[in-house]
C-alpha cells in the first residue's frame, strides 16, 4: 500500500512551558495538541481533529500566564514563551464546573469517557437539587428567546425530552445533546455542505434543529449520517443501533469491526462494519483517512441490507 | 448553492414587504416567475452568498408588515437570497423581536427589569394580567400557520428608558408599521394602546436635568438644539471637529486621541487611541467603523438620549473615526427598541449627505464615508463587539473567540474599529479642545467627562455628565438624592454585569481606577439607586433572568452556569436552599467563578458580578434562616 507523503513546507518550532515543562511545538499548533504530543491529558467533547473547533464545551479550557481568562486549549495557538498550566486550581475548578453543568442537565448516559472524568473532577451533579419533569415533545422546539418559566425551586432545568425518531435509519435524542455544534458543522461548510441542521433559539432553550422543527424526511437531510459520526454523545444513532438498545441486546464486547470499501461507486471510501452475531449494526469510516475523514454518504453508511440478504435469499438462476 | 425549501408559500404582504426591501426578484432562481432562459444561467456563487447580510433587515422588514416570521415568508428570503432555510431559522428565532410563532399585529413590550420594577412595572403587569389578560404566550401545537390578529402585551427586558419608567415599546405591523418607545407607562396607558388608542405619537421626552448647563460638554446640546436641524449643529459647534480633523491629518488625529488618553465608554475601557491606531496600521483593506449602539446594559440610556436629542453629533464622530483608521463605511448597530433614535440618525445621515459632510468629497476633499443603521432585533448579546459582526453580517449574534481581535480580523473579516455611541461622541471634544487639554479634565487615570444614567429610587434620574472622579455622592446630590427623602440603601454601579456599592460608600470616586481599587466597576455608567423599601432578593432574581434569557447559549459554563445561579437564588427566595443558606451561597460562588474563569465573553465572565456584590459586600443574605 502506498502511504501518502505531506508536501507542506516543514514548520517553525515554538518553545512555551506547559506544566513547568519547556516544550516545543510546531508553529500554528495548538496547546492541546502540543499537550497530546508530550502526553498530558485533556478532556474535551465539541473538539474533533476534521472539525473547525468551535471551543463551546469550555471542558478543555488551560491556565495561560498573562491571560485574564481561562483560555481554550483545542482552538489557541501555541506561542513563543507561552506559560501554560493544565491542572490549575482555576483550570480543575472550571473543567469540574463544566462537567458537572453538563451532567446535570444532559443524559450523558452514553457519552464515552465522561464517566471517568466526573470522577477524577470530583463532580457531583445531583447537588443543584432533583431533575425538573422532561419536556412534552415539541415543547423545546417552541421556545421563544428572551423569555423563559423558571422550574419550581428546589428542581433543576434540564434538556430531557422524547426522542425524534422520524425515519429509518437513524433518530435524534436531543436530551442526550450538549450541543457541541459538531453536528451542524459536519452538516454545513466543514463538510456535507447540506445546511439541514442549524442551532436554533438561545441560552439554555438553544437547540439542534431544521428549519420550524420539521421533521427530516421534510428537511434538506441527505441520511449522509456524518452528523452521527461526529456525535460525542450518542444524541445521534443508527436506527440499528437504538433497537438493540432498546431491547437489551447492544453488547459491544460482541462485536467486531471489519474493514472494507464501499462498493457503490468508484471514490473507493473506507468502511467500517460494526458486526454483533453475524448481523450488521452500524458502519463508520476512519476519521484519519486523508480524503473522507471519516465522511460517508447515505450509500455507504446505511445501504448494507444486501450484504445481509444475501445468506438468506436463494439468488435467482439464469440471466 | 441548491436550496431544499419547505412547502411553505409567502402571503402577498409577507411578499412585498421582502420584495420592497430586496427589490424584486432577478429570474425563477431567487422566486421570481419562472422563464425557460433560466434553465441556462446559473444561480449561486460570490454573488449570492455575499447578501447574507441583508437577512436581518430582510427579517424585520417582514416582522414590520406581518408581526411574526411565517414558514412562507421564511422561505421565499430563502429563495430570495440563497441561504439554506435551517440557517435562517437559526437566526430568527436568536432574536426575542423576531417571533417564528403568531403573534398579534400589536404588541406592547412591557419592561419589567430592574430600573423599571422598583418603579411599578410588576404592578403594571398584575394590572395589565387583570385587565387585558395574560401576557401573549406562543401557541404549542400544530396552530402555526393560523393568521395572527388583534393584540397582546409581553415581558421585556430593559427598554432603555429608565428616567420616565416604567417604560414600555409599542410595535404595531402593517402597511404603515408603527414602533414607538415610551415612558410612564401605566396598565390603563397600555391598555389604552393595546385598544387602538394610540397615546404614544408625541415623542417629546424629558428634558436631561442639567439642560442649559454651560459646564457641559458631551450634552452641550442636548435639549438645546433641534435635533433635526444641521444648521443649529453647526451653529452651536457642530462639525468643526471634522474640520480640524481633515487638517491634521490620520495621524494627527490619532495622537490627539492618544493624548487625551481617552478610554472606551461601553464598559471595558479600553484605550481609543491604541484601537484605531491598530486599525490604521492593517495593511488588509477595506477597514470599517462600527458604532456599537445596542445599548441593551440594564438602566443604561445614556447613548439613546444622545441619538435621540443630538445625532450630527454620532454621524460627526463616526465620519472622524472613518478618516483617521481609513474606513470608508461605518455602521450603526442600533438596537431594535430605539425607534426614535433610528428615524433621528437616519435624518441625520440623509442631511450630513446631501450637505457633502458624508459621501465621496466630504467637505469637498478628496475624503469618502459612508454610513449605514444596522438594527437589532432583541438580543443584549449582539453589544458584545464580535457578536455584533455576527449579526450584521446575518449570523446568529454569537461571540467570536479572541484572539484574533476586531482591530485584526473583524467585520466581514477585515480591521474593525468598534466603538460605543458615547466614546465616540467625547472624539469631538478631544479635537475641539485638544488631546492634552482634554486629558486635563477628570482624574490622571480616567479623562474626560462621563455620562452616568440615574435611574431607581433617585429624585431627579436622567443623564448626568460629570468630570470622571466625581463622587458618587455629588452625582446623587446633584440628582436630588433618593426619592421621597427615604434612605439610600444601595447603588447598582455599571448595570446588571456591574456591582452594588452600600450606602456608606458613596463617598467613591467615580474613575477607573477607583472604582476598580474599590472591587467595583464603572461599566456602561449605570447608577441605579435603591431604598431602603428595596426587596433585593427580587431584584437579584430579576437580574440573574436576565443573563439566562440574554446567554447566547454557546458556551457551557454561561449556557447553564446562568440557569443554576438562578435557581439557586430562587431557592434562597423561597426559603428553600439545599442544604441551608451558606451551602447555597458557596455553590452560587463556585457557579460564578466557572462563568468568570470560563466563558468565551464578556457576558458570561461577568454575569456573577451583581449577584456576587449583593452577597459580599450588602451581606444579602447574612443571617437568613432557612424555613
């Protein structure tokens, strides 16, 4: 296999501190990935290496010395001299704060990592008192900015709220959404270019959605699915993927992944099938692949059923 | 671009109000009739994308007609200006003025914020909920599409016009819209309006209290002059700063401005002289002037009395900016609820350009500048000065991430200056009296004089310009102390994302550096006092509603930051804390130092700063005992 050579000019080397450690760095690198590179760890979740980062989530936020604020790690660029702490007093308190926040209002119940971190931060999200009553469905969707009825006190406001499930291949649940933006870019200029999804309304009652909330066969959804690919949270799923939670059966220790190309046409996209007993659950593509980054369309990421009808069916004799 | 539109068709008004906006439509592509050549021309392009700023005005031009924005109208901007429809929603329903639900042609928006709730408002609502009825509340449902009609009143934020509260806003659609802002606004008033009779066409406002004052400088005109009149500008001083401007040159201006070390007015201050230094050293061309008129601070009106009453002075300072950072076209970011300030500016834009003092030979040398009014649509959030580049640009008003700064990449991402009505306005006297002369005024840290906003329980409130340094004890004096003789309890200094100061620290000079010494803030100037009578839990509640109905929503630790700070004040209202009154105010700290530490801007970093003054330095809630 022939491996792809970069042809970018090489770059500059920065020195900066971080953690009392002098470090360089690649000019127009960012703190976060100097920090990857020499090893420490960071959390984030609206960051991902094919997106713009839009540095909303604020859990991956970095002391830097000279900086009033608490500054974000995914998006600021290393500079020469820089001073960076990651694990602050300030840093640990907000990145605590910010999970806790989260935790508190989303269903993080299927959010890789978080579980983890809540712990290492020491946050506890139950402390803003029980959860409010979910929302009806819909009823976020009609929220109108710059007005808002408070929860009985003692509650805390959440996003809970039914799940939209309005079509075949996969479904939305925005009680599970931290609204990290990543779908709406994937959808827009990062990559599909489609524009069916946008952040509507503002605050707290800000949400993911099309155009007056319709659903998304009345929508610009293509079912490219690469809005479920950068998903951190689960808020977005395969169809596939929700029944078999639904019915107890999703076990990922029983599943293998399979490596293939999409066989529809001739771009040649790399494929990921994920298999539990035989049967394929859901498919991605491998987010560092020069070309598609981790990109499908509606073909590769949903239009498997052959594969599976073909054990079962006798195929038909002659021409 | 290839646009998926909703089955959705304008109304013949909703049609013409775009099409008398945008003008009509070019060919089938953009929603015109449908003609065979159009099959081989191609739509989309440089050319399509760069209208998207006309969406905003485009949205309100329909919320003017109609009241509300309807999946029709929505769509047929879509098509008119190329943007995919989920985007376009995303930006209506950013903005409290832009309901995408039916909503009466005629609304009165009734403030109930905080200059205007020690004053009545909440009176004024229960009467009004009396009366009328309830506040209008969007329909649920599938009722989306039904025609709107009659009237109703809502909840509003501050309006802006705290010296003649309670204040409320009228916005009545139709061929001939009507929006009017007033004041003394009683529950039989509204009512009156909400019936179809109209009290509010005279405009006239209170006249400032220090009128005719000859110590005054910024508001040497203000109630002196017509505001419509450029000849009385001119007499009375007006464009001579332009002149004097044109003589010494870019450059000359700039070190005048640094001289005078003239500092921002809108609340960070930051220094004027160094911001348009920077703009003018951009290699990157165009560069652009915004005035960032979208006062929104509550108990902040300062820069609408001095658009209201004297707006050659703006369109002046604004064409000053233009020459010395080497802009060619400035905007005015105007917030929505100011309608007089926008037909008076507009007057005042059209005269300055048919008399040459805007345009391509401004003062017949070889200077050009234009300006445009960019208004708001109901969103505190689009002051913040990268989201106002958002919004004018036709995004929704969310905050850019500093670096890179307005001064590098800023409007349309090119060098921005962004400067605040009221700095913009002490330009003048900085040309006029010279930049060390005018640095002589005030104290070594804080130059000049400022403009305070007086409002709450004071004798007198209205706009008071003093020399920076005056204590704010001489300003209440001069504003006739507190109302009825009662005794002062609080002074809310800098507005909602300020602090309270305690009746025995009046003594405070009010610069810079005092009040920063002091751990308090200037802010937008904002001087709200309160009695003695004064129920600050409400008043905090009021105030942290605010920042979580004004969170643009972006970023986590403001997002939900600003609703756990009210709940938890809730909770201490209703005697309910978790875990008794001092668990509850540790957790109210440790909320407000992760908005402080952690959100992208300015709104989140400061939306614990009153809450927090009220616990520490009023001991709000000293010896409260849980029930």
């Amino acid at each position: 296999m022939t491996t792809l050579v970069s042809l970018a000019p090489p770059r500059r080397l920065v020195s900066l501190t971080i953690d009392g450690k002098g470090i360089e760095a690649p000019e127009g690198s960012t703190i976060l990935e100097a920090c990857r590179t020499q090893g420490t760890e960071i959390p984030t979740l609206c960051y991902l290496e094919t997106l713009h980062p839009v540095n909303v989530c604020r859990v991956c936020v970095v002391e830097v010395e000279g900086s009033r604020v608490l500054v974000p790690s995914c998006s600021r660029r290393v500079e020469p001299g820089m001073v960076v702490k990651t694990q602050s007093e300030r840093v640990v308190h907000s990145r605590k704060m910010v999970l806790e926040f989260l935790a508190s209002s989303v269903d993080l119940s299927t959010t890789p990592e978080v579980a983890r971190w809540l712990g290492e931060y020491a946050a506890r999200p139950d402390r803003y008192g029980p959860p409010a009553p979910p929302a009806a469905a819909g009823a976020r969707d009609g929220l109108e900015p710059g007005h808002h009825d408070p929860v009985e006190p003692g509650f805390r406001a959440t996003v809970a709220q039914p799940t939209k499930i309005d079509n075949e291949l996969y479904l939305r649940d925005y009680g599970k959404c931290i609204l990290c933006y990543k779908c709406v870019e994937a959808c827009g200029t990062d990559h599909q270019n489609t524009f069916a999804l946008t952040v509507a309304g503002r605050g707290f009652d800000a949400r993911i959605s099309t155009e007056f909330a319709v659903e998304l066969p009345r929508s610009a959804c293509v079912y490219c699915g690469n809005c479920i690919a950068v998903c951190p949270t689960g808020a977005l799923m395969f169809k596939s993927e929700y029944d078999h939670r639904a019915a107890g059966t999703w076990d990922e220790s029983r599943q293998t992944v399979t490596q293939t190309i999409c066989p529809y046409c001739g771009v040649g996209c790399n494929l990921e099938l994920h298999v539990q007993d035989n049967e394929i659950v859901k498919v991605t593509s491998p987010l560092d692949h020069d070309v598609t980054e981790g990109n499908l369309c509606i073909k590769g990421r949903f239009g498997w059923q052959f594969v599976q009808n073909r054990a079962s069916e006798e195929r038909p004799q002659g021409g | 671009m290839d646009l998926h539109l909703l089955d959705a068709a304008p109304t013949p008004a909703e049609r013409a109000a775009i099409d008398a906006f945008l003008g009509p439509p070019k060919d089938g592509w953009t929603g015109g009739a449908r003609e065979p050549q159009d099959a081989h021309t191609a739509a989309g392009g440089h050319h399509s994308r760069s209208q998207r700023h006309l969406l905003l005005p485009a949205l309100l031009a329909v919320q003017r007609r109609v009241g509300w924005i309807s999946a029709g109208s929505l769509m047929y901007l879509c098509q008119r200006l190329t943007i995919p429809p989920a985007d376009a929603y995303g930006v209506a329903t950013f903005y409290a003025l832009l309901p995408t639900a039916p909503r009466p042609p005629r609304v009165v928006h009734v403030c109930d914020d905080i200059g205007c709730r020690v004053r009545g408002a909440e009176a004024v609502c229960a009467e009004l909920e009396r009366t009328v009825g309830p506040a209008h509340h969007p329909p649920t449902g599938t009722s989306h599409e039904l025609p709107a009609i009659g009237s109703g009143w809502i909840r509003s934020p501050c309006l802006g016009l705290c010296e003649e509260a309670p204040a409320a806003l009228l916005t009545q659609a139709g061929a001939t819209p009507v929006e009017r802002l007033f004041g003394n606004a009683t529950a039989g008033r509204i009512a009156a309006v909400l019936a179809g009779n109209d009290s509010t066409a005279d405009q006239t406002r209170a006249p400032i209290p220090q009128a005719g004052d000859p110590d005054l400088l910024l508001l040497r005109r203000v109630d002196r002059i017509d505001p419509t009149d450029l000849d009385a500008y001119r007499a009375h001083g007006g464009y001579q700063a332009l002149r004097l401007a044109l003589d010494l040159g870019p450059d000359g201006v700039i070190r005048e401005i640094a001289d005078s070390k003239l500092a921002g007015r809108g609340g960070a201050a930051f220094p004027t002289g160094r911001k348009w230094d920077a703009v003018a050293k951009q290699p990157v061309r165009p560069h652009y002037v915004v005035c960032n008129a979208d006062e929104s601070e509550p108990g902040t009106f300062k820069d609408r009395v001095i658009m209201e009453k004297d707006p050659y002075s703006v369109v002046e300072a604004m064409t000053v900016a233009g020459f010395a950072t080497g802009s060619e076209q400035g905007f005015i970011y105007l917030r929505g609820e100011y309608p007089l300030a926008r037909t008076r500016l507009q007057h005042a834009i059209d005269q300055a350009t048919s008399r040459g003092l805007l345009g391509d030979n401004i003062m017949s040398r070889p200077v050009r500048f234009t300006i445009e009014i960019r208004v708001g649509a109901g969103a505190y959030i689009c002051g913040e000065e990268t989201a106002i580049f958002n919004s004018i640009e036709g995004f929704r008003g969310e905050p850019r991430n500093k670096p890179p700064f307005p001064v590098q990449i800023g409007l349309f991402g090119k060098p921005t200056v962004v400067n605040n009505v009221e700095t913009l306005v002490n330009v003048l006297e900085v040309l006029r009296l010279g930049g060390p002369q005018y640095a002589a005024i005030g104290t070594a840290g804080s130059t000049g004089t400022r403009l305070f906003c007086l409002s709450g329980h004071v004798a007198r409130p209205g706009v008071y310009e003093v020399p920076s340094g005056t204590t704010l004890r001489r300003l209440l004096e001069l504003a006739g102390g507190v109302a009825g003789g009662r005794a002062l309890k609080a002074v809310l200094l800098g507005g909602a994302a300020g602090g309270f100061v305690r009746a025995d620290e009046i003594d405070l000079p009010l610069s810079f550096e005092a009040t920063r010494a002091a751990g308090a803030t200037l802010g937008s100037g904002v001087v709200m006092v309160f009695d003695d009578t004064t129920d600050f839990a409400d008043i905090l509640r009021r105030i942290a509603a605010f920042f979580r109905d004004e969170s643009c929503g972006q970023c986590v630790p403001c997002r939900v930051g600003t609703v756990r700070q009210e709940e938890a004040l809730h909770r201490l209202q209703a005697h309910r804390p978790i875990g008794g009154t001092a668990a509850e105010l540790a957790l109210l700290d440790e909320i407000g130092l992760a908005m402080k530490d952690a959100s992208i801007c300015g709104l989140g970093q400061t939306a614990y700063s009153a809450v927090e003054s009220a616990i520490k330095r009023l001991k709000l809630f000293d010896g409260v005992a849980p029930r």
